[in-house]
C-alpha cells in the first residue's frame, strides 16, 4: 500500500513529466545516473573515473541532455571542475527521485514474479 509521503513525491515529479512529454528523444536512466555523479563530483573526469568509462562519453551525455533541455545544466568548467546551474541541481533532485522509483518498481515487480513461482 502506498503512503502519503510516496504521493508527495510523485506530485512533484509532474512538472518534470510534462517536460519530458515535450522532448524529442527523452532522456535515458543512464543520461540520469551519469548526471547524478557529475553533480556529486561537479567533474566530469572524476566521474569518469568512477563509472570507469572515458571523460568524452561523459561529456556527450552532458550535451544531449542540454540539447534536450535546451538549457545549461552547469556554468562554466573551472579548473577544478564544473558549478551546476539551478537547472542542473533541480536534474539532480529529480533524477535521484526518478531512480529511486525505477528500483523500487523492480523490486516490487521482482517480489511479485517470485510469489508467483511458489
């Protein structure tokens, strides 16, 4: 049974919705993900380093939710990384929410196959 908490949370992904209703190619879980370790670290190498993929790649995940978006997700790359706009840490927010959300759905939809085979 859901509680009033989970019905909070997921009022308040509808703006996001209705933003990614409007996108022509939505963003991915993986676009997501990257995108909350870029705000954890505010760089793009060290991100890289972490998920153990080259600093391009992360890059180009970074541009093609900007294209999406149509806005700046950070400022400016500083010599020690990069400072996310508030658009960039409004993503954050969301995207651990939405992440959260894919996991307990398959957790869920996990327990129910198994109730299943019993």
């Amino acid at each position: 049974m859901l509680k009033t908490s989970n019905f909070t949370s997921i009022r308040t992904l509808i703006p996001l919705v209705l933003i990614l209703s409007r996108m022509k190619e939505p963003m991915t879980l993986h676009q997501l993900s990257i995108w909350i370790i870029v705000a954890k670290h505010q760089n793009v190498t060290k991100t890289a380093d972490e998920l153990h993929i080259r600093q391009p790649s992360v890059s180009q995940q970074i541009k093609s939710l900007q294209n999406e978006f149509g806005i700046k997700l950070y400022k400016v790359y500083t010599g020690k990384g990069i400072e996310l706009t508030q658009a960039g840490k409004l993503l954050s927010k969301y995207a651990k929410l939405i992440l959260l959300q894919v996991k307990t759905l398959e957790g869920k939809l996990k327990s129910s196959r198994n109730r299943r085979r019993r």
